[in-house]
C-alpha cells in the first residue's frame, strides 16, 4: 500500500473510532486531525469535505466488515434456521468490531444522518438492502431443501431479522451491558425453529 493511500486508510480508521464513541455530527474535523496526527493539507488532500469522508467511511470500512461478518455467513448458509442464529449472536455477543455500549454504527449513521443528507441514506441503503437480499435467498435456498417451510416468506424473515438486530443493539446501547441481547437470542431461536 502506498504511503498516500495509508493514510487514506489511517484518517477513516481512526474518524470511524471517533463517530462510532461520540456520534457524525458532534465529531469535528479538527478532533480527527488532531486523532490521526495528520496535517489539515493532508486530510483536505484525500476528502474535500467532512461528509465525503463519512461517505468513504461507509464504503471502505464498514461495507467490508458488513461483507466479511454480515454477507458471507449468509451466502454461505446451508442451514438458515442455524446459521441465521450462530451469526446474530456472533454479532451481538463476540464479535470484536462491534461494541454493546454503542450500538450498531450502520443504525447509528442511518439514525443520524439518513434524514438530512441523501448520499449517506444512498450508501447505507445499498449495505442494509444487500444483506436483506442475501437473507431472503438464504430463506429461498432453505425452502428449497426443506429446511424452512414452503409458506414462509423470505422477505417477511428478513425484515424481521434486520429490525431485531437494530432494535436489540439500541437495547443494548441504553442499558450499556449485554443482557438484553441474551433474552432476545432465546426469542429469536424460538422464532427460527418455528419456521421448519
């Protein structure tokens, strides 16, 4: 990698840590120059301004996380109704990316910025779509082999999915500990099971 494009890397790196503890809007783009030691030429050199940084920030740091711990488990699932569950509580109890105390930072940008500035709802709408369409294959491929029953429909599991997923880490967040997200586990294993 070149010493330009670490950088790049470095100053997303690093103003992701900031928005994800303290939130876009209130992250000043002084506190991330000041965070990555870099200089006021440099960051203006990769982003002309702070919301194209935060659009970069979707796409080269959470898109391949999302890729990595979101799409591929699903791709992959031979069993839906298990790997769903193994990946929702991979995500909400071990994941290392992921912190209880500040929720998800997919819900936190949607939450924040989605209502004033249509690149960012752009950006995190494609990510949340391409994991709901990956979900309602998974449900597709598990009708298929008889996993999940024929009535079930994919788009209905997915979205159900999704909204718990982002309700329970907002759960979380509140109550600044995991126990929450131990309750739901047994409720969504309850619901998976009742699609066979």
């Amino acid at each position: 990698m070149s010493k330009a494009a670490n950088t790049r890397l470095t100053i997303l790196q690093k103003a992701f840590e900031l928005i994800y503890t303290k939130g876009y809007q209130t992250t000043s783009i002084d506190e991330i120059i000041a965070t990555t030691q870099v200089t006021k030429g440099a960051f203006y050199y990769h982003f002309k301004t702070k919301d194209e940084m935060g659009i970069a920030i979707i796409e080269d740091i959470l898109r391949p996380t999302m890729l990595e711990h979101f799409i591929k488990p699903t791709e992959a699932s031979e069993n839906p109704i298990e790997d769903f569950y193994n990946m929702i509580s991979y995500l909400l109890l071990e994941d290392p990316f992921l912190q209880v105390k500040y929720g998800c930072p997919v819900g936190n940008l949607t939450q924040e910025m989605t209502p004033w500035n249509n690149r960012f709802s752009e950006a995190l709408s494609e990510l949340v779509n391409l994991w709901k369409e990956t979900l309602i294959k998974a449900v597709e491929k598990g009708k298929d082999s008889g996993l999940i029953r024929n009535n079930v429909s994919g788009e209905q599991v997915a979205f159900f999915i999704l909204s718990g997923y982002w309700g329970i880490r907002n759960f979380g967040k509140l109550q600044n500990d995991n126990s929450s997200y131990l309750v739901y586990l047994k409720e969504l294993e309850s619901y998976l099971n009742g699609l066979k």
